[in-house]
C-alpha cells in the first residue's frame, strides 16, 4: 500500500512510519519537521489546500495517517485559539483535500482527553465525553468532523484514543524527545541520567494504595501496530469508530519511579509538591473493543519493558 502519514516526523508518527515501511509499504510523511533519513518528505502545513491537492494529485494514496497536531494541555488553556487552528482547522483543511482527491480512508491520533474526569473506571468508548480543556475539545470536535464526513461524504475513519504513549524503538533507533518535556518516563530518566536533578511528584494523598496517581501507559511500538490493523479493519469494510488504546490496569507515579530505579541502578531524586488541579487519582483504560474487533495485542505491556526501552533511547541520544 501507499500511505501518507501526517505529522511522520514526530514521537509517534516516526514509529508509525517505521512500522509502515518494515511491512513493505511506501510511506510519504507530511510534516513541518524533517523526519529521520531515507523517509520521501513533504515539508507543509496541512492548512495549506492547495499545497495538500498538489500532493493528492501527484500520489495515489491508499489512506492516511493523521498525528500532526499540538498536546500540551496547559498551552491549550492559556493559548487555545493556537489549538483550535492547528488540531481543528488544519485537520478540516486535510479532510477536503481527502475528499477532492477520492481518498476515503483515515487513521485519526485521538487521545483519552476527550473523555475529560471519569466517572467510572477503568474507561470504555461508551463513557460520556466531556473534556476539560481545549487540547480535548480539539480532539473531540475532530471526531465529531469525521463521523459527519462519514455520513456525508462516505469518507470512513478510525479514531484511537492513547492514554499515556509511552517507551521508544525496541531497536533504539527512535525514541521520545519532546521540548519542553511533560511526559512522566522521559522526565524520570533524564533524573537518573543527572540531566535534572530530581523528579517532582506532584500529590501524596490521593486514594490509591501508594498515595500517587495511577495512569495507563501503552508502548509507541503497540501503538503503531494498532494503527495499521485499524487501516487493515477499514480497508476491509469496517464501519467508522473509536477505539481506547491502553493496558488496561495502570501504573502509579512511585511504580513507575521505583520500576526507573530498577530498570537504571540509579538513585533517583524525588520532590514532593502539592497535588496539581484537575488530576484525577485514576486513568485507565478499557481497551477490550481493540482487543476483540481488531485483534490488537500488546507485545509490550510490561512497565519493566517499557521503561528499558525508553532508558536505551536515553542512553544513546546524541546529548549524551
């Protein structure tokens, strides 16, 4: 097959593509930064029309990968206008360049924040959407689009709903960077690589067994191979839907922090501050529909596993 994969130069989309092209299948990236070597690139802004038709006209797409757009959740609240251009208008301006082109086919990069505070866990499709900030709306607006695309226009999607994307490249040729870094594991080990000098854990006293939040972490290689058996679920006549992509039981902060520990033979500084607003004590998942409709297996579901490959990646990037 012929893919275009939106935003292939990023954390997950780089292992999207990488899957992809070790499967056997061309692979064009559209991105506004350089993906890794080898890898045919557009440099473009996905809001651009008529760059994206002149890219429809000269590549016969089979479907798309869409991962391009902004996360960081407190940028969304302070600067939400630079969200609802980038997740929402950018993607409408790609969904008509799809449907000019007669390509019906699409892998949409959701996340749980569409879901916003559980009111029961662990979380499945059918939980009410309610997201709490614009980062979630975002993601939320985009779904409704597709499922009216669906309706109007025939265009069939797959949303997939990441809890906590987690890990790098068993092979430690891809991994995550991220700047400013938010996300809990990268921070961790850049502790325990002494490129920060502790780990702040934001709350104590949250009604877990340890104290500390728990969340659902799913490594970016199961990632990837559940996006390419929701294209396979298409292409084989499947009807537009959701999916939760998680592991289904969840890991505390400290679990994840003595797991670093463990993983690095490293002492690993730990701060403690108040708990932050709108933390939930619990994400998890209910990730049964992918594991049922689609087939999707885990091969990763392991922390240990998870957090050695990302140490690996760590150890290896050219900062060191």
């Amino acid at each position: 097959m012929k893919y275009l994969v939106v935003g292939g130069a990023g954390y997950i989309g780089s292992h999207m593509v990488r899957h992809l092209t070790k499967a056997g299948h061309q692979v064009v990236v559209v991105d506004t930064a350089r993906p890794r070597p080898g890898i045919a690139w557009v440099a473009m802004d996905i809001v651009d029309g008529p760059a994206l038709d002149r890219l429809f006209g000269e590549h016969r797409f089979d479907a798309v990968f869409h991962f391009a757009s902004f996360i960081q959740v407190g940028e969304s609240v302070a600067d939400p206008g630079k969200y609802y251009q980038n997740n929402v208008a950018a993607t409408l301006s790609l969904l008509q360049a799809m449907r000019r082109a007669q390509v019906n086919h699409l892998v949409f990069s959701s996340s749980a924040a569409v879901y916003g505070d559980p009111l029961s866990v662990p979380i499945d499709e059918a939980h009410p959407k309610a997201p709490i900030n614009p980062y979630g709306r975002s993601k939320w607006i985009v779904e409704q689009m597709l499922g009216e695309f669906d309706q109007a226009y025939g265009l069939k999607s797959v949303s997939l709903r990441y809890f906590n994307a987690a890990g790098a490249d068993p092979g430690g040729q891809l991994g995550e960077c991220h700047e400013p870094e938010t996300h809990l594991i990268p921070l961790i080990l850049q502790a325990a690589a002494g490129r920060r000098e502790a780990i702040t854990v934001y709350g104590r006293d949250y009604d877990t067994p340890d104290g500390t939040c728990i969340r659902d972490y799913v490594h970016v290689s199961d990632l990837a191979s559940a996006h390419a058996q929701a294209i396979d679920y298409l292409r084989a006549g499947g009807t537009s839907t959701a999916f939760n992509l998680g592991n289904g039981q969840g890991f505390s902060v400290q679990q994840v922090i003595d797991a670093a520990r463990t993983v690095t033979g490293r002492t690993i500084a730990t701060l403690d501050a108040p708990r932050r607003a709108g933390d939930p004590p619990r994400l998890v998942a209910d990730a049964g529909k992918a594991r049922s409709v689609l087939g999707w297996q885990p091969a990763f579901s392991s922390l240990e596993q998870i957090v050695a490959h990302a140490w690996n990646w760590e150890c290896k990037y050219p900062w060191h």
